[in-house]
C-alpha cells in the first residue's frame, strides 16, 4: 500500500510527531485542503495557512461556524438531509469550527494548570518541578507532559485517569486549526452520523464524540487510504472512529 498516510508516516523521527500523528493523522487525507505540518509550531504558522485557504460561514443552532468551504458545503448538506428527515442538527459551542492557535493552547493550559495542581497536591510531583513544567515553552511542554503520563502515569486528562489527548489536543496539533472539524450537539443520534458519512463527515478522534472531521471520501475508500476503524463505547453505545492504521504505515 502506498498513500499520502503512509509518506507521512515513514518520515516521522520525534515520538511526540508519531503519537499526534496516530491520533491525528486521518485528517491528511481529506479531499479539501490538509494542513502542511502534524503540528503548527505558533501562531504566525497557523495564521498563514488559514489566510490561504477558501473559507465559508454558517450558522447551526446558535452559532455561526467558520470552515473550509468544500467542508462546509458537505456539512451544510448533510445538515439540510437530516432536517429532512425531522432530526435537529445545530453546533456544540462557539469554538465548534474554526479555532486559533491561542484557543488550543488555552485549552492545553487549563488541563495542564488543574493536572499539575492534582498531582502536587497528592504529593506525586514538587511544587518546584510543577512551576518548571508550567513555564516551559509549549513544545518542550507538551514533551514532559506526554512523558509524565507515559512513565509515571500521571495522567492530566480530565478526570486525572486518562491521557490529557483524551481531553485536549496539543497546541498547534487541532483539526480545528485546518477547519476541517465540527463539534456536534447531537452527537449521540445515530441519523446525524450517518447523514454526516454521507457527506464525507466521520469521527476520527476516538475519545472526543461529538468531533467530527471532514475526509470527503466514501466510507468504503477509508481503508485504502491508509486508515482503520476504532470503537469506542459510551453509555452502552457504540462510536465508530477512523484513525491512522499504524500496523500498515512505516513509523518507526
């Protein structure tokens, strides 16, 4: 198999590449415009790519989203099926398309800041290493942060049990930041799902539900392009996710 997934994969070099990779990676393969990089190093880089690109707006529920426009023309669709069909389809938040770098560092900081603050206060980690890691600059952080919760296990994921992925994507690594992803309200009907597949909208962050991401493939496609499909179940049903087949890419 040879795909645009797999050159990426094979120049690889720094784990923390290979594991944002592995939990973001499915976005190279859409049919819109994919980001040039795994993860944006600041603010300018992620400025210049979204000034390039197509943009389009519109409002769903109470908020009106930015996206790409090839993107937001198959949500839009996809929208106006399952209204159709008497559902309800409607944004999540305010940041549920387009963010800035800034909003994904803020997000990051926040479980890092209540991590830290846990994990000091049970006595697993000093008061002095807590402030050196909080005012380390991102990169070097998201390093120590990620190693922290690999050989400590102390996670900083919401509820302190789970990687802080789970919760948050690194600063510079959102598919938000391409503005090829949507947080859905009614993530949980199975109709939105299917209407959104339709669309060439899929789930490809298993542990954030409600965020989808625009492919613009054919569910059958998927495989051959370098992807397979995770499960996740959540409140005794069952999500379908589409992330990197790392058994089928070079990454090490």
């Amino acid at each position: 198999m040879t795909s645009l997934l797999q050159d990426i994969a094979s120049h690889l070099s720094f784990p923390v590449e290979k594991r944002l990779f592995a939990e973001y990676g499915a976005m190279f393969v859409t049919t819109a415009t994919p980001p040039p990089v795994i993860v944006f190093p600041d603010v300018d880089e992620v400025e210049a790519f979204q000034s390039l690109l197509s943009v389009s707006r519109a409002v769903f529920g109470e908020h009106e989203i930015e996206l790409q426009s090839k993107a937001m023309n198959a949500l839009v669709a996809a929208a106006a099926e399952i209204k159709e069909i008497g559902g309800s389809f409607s944004a999540r938040a305010a940041d549920a398309g387009r963010r800035s770098y800034q909003d994904t560092e803020k997000l990051w900081m926040r479980n890092v800041t209540r991590g830290l603050e846990h994990w000091r206060s049970l006595g697993r980690i000093s008061t002095e290493r807590a402030e050196s890691i909080r005012q380390l600059p991102v990169e070097q952080q998201v390093r120590q942060i990620l190693e922290l919760e690999e050989t400590g296990e102390l996670f900083f994921g919401t509820f302190f049990d789970k990687s802080i992925l789970y919760s948050v994507a690194a600063p510079g690594a959102s598919q938000h930041l391409s503005m090829l992803a949507f947080d859905v309200a009614e993530y949980e009907d199975p109709q939105v799902e299917e209407a959104l597949g339709r669309h060439g909208w899929y789930r490809t962050v298993p542990a954030d539900l409600p965020h989808f991401t625009y492919l613009g493939h054919e569910r059958e496609a998927l495989r051959r392009l370098g992807l397979t499909r995770a499960q996740l179940s959540s409140g005794g049903q069952v999500y379908n996710s589409w992330v990197p087949d790392l058994s089928r890419l070079v990454v090490d």
